[in-house]
C-alpha cells in the first residue's frame, strides 16, 4: 500500500520558520509530480508548492519568495521549508504524489502560526 508520511508540522511564530518532509513508499518516486497542499478550516485545499521529478518547481503566489520545495529522490522524500511564516499560512499542510494515471494524499500535518 503506498504511504506517504508527511512530519514537521508545529507551531511557530510569526517570522519563524518549519521545515516539513513527506516520505513516500511503495511507489516509484520519480514517476511522480510531488505537492504540498494546505487546508485551512472553512476553506478549500489551495496548492502549494510542486515540483516535477526533474526539479521545475511552482508555487503558489502567497508564498514566493518565503517557502522553497525541493525533493530528495535518493530518499523518496520531499521538503517544504517555510521561512517568514505569517498567522494566515496556519493550515493543515498535506503532501501530494500525482502521475498521469494516479493520485496519492498523505494524512496531512498541521501548521498554526501564533504568538
């Protein structure tokens, strides 16, 4: 069964900075396009970040310039670093592996910026 295992979510500080990994298994890493999505309560899941299995990289506008996606495909492991985090980044921040015939979520990790 494939898994993916997001960890590093927390709680901050505005202006701190969390790093967040997603572990995939049972699935060949580099076939896959990775994501990370965030829900916040009330609204819908927004996209992130992505990155293909070549490194292009996309990114949501209200995060360029603060978070970086990057993957590791030696790990089968994905990263957001989020630095300058703001109260209105609090969510709960969910990996994404997507190929052109199947879709895969992780369980998701929450993410609340407070002071």
């Amino acid at each position: 069964q494939v898994q993916l295992v997001e960890s590093g979510g927390g709680l901050v500080q505005p202006g701190g900075s969390l790093r967040l990994s997603c572990a995939a298994s049972r699935i060949t890493f580099t076939n896959y396009k990775m994501a990370w999505y965030r829900q916040a309560p009330g609204n819908q899941r927004d996209l992130v970040a992505s990155i293909t299995s070549g490194g292009t990289t996309n990114y949501a506008d209200d995060v360029k310039g603060r978070f970086t996606i990057s993957r590791d495909n030696a790990k089968n492991t994905v990263y957001l670093q989020m630095n300058s985090l703001k109260p209105e980044d609090t969510a709960v921040y969910y990996c994404n592996a997507v190929s052109t015939l199947r879709a895969f979520w992780g369980q998701g990790t929450q993410v609340t910026v407070s002071s």
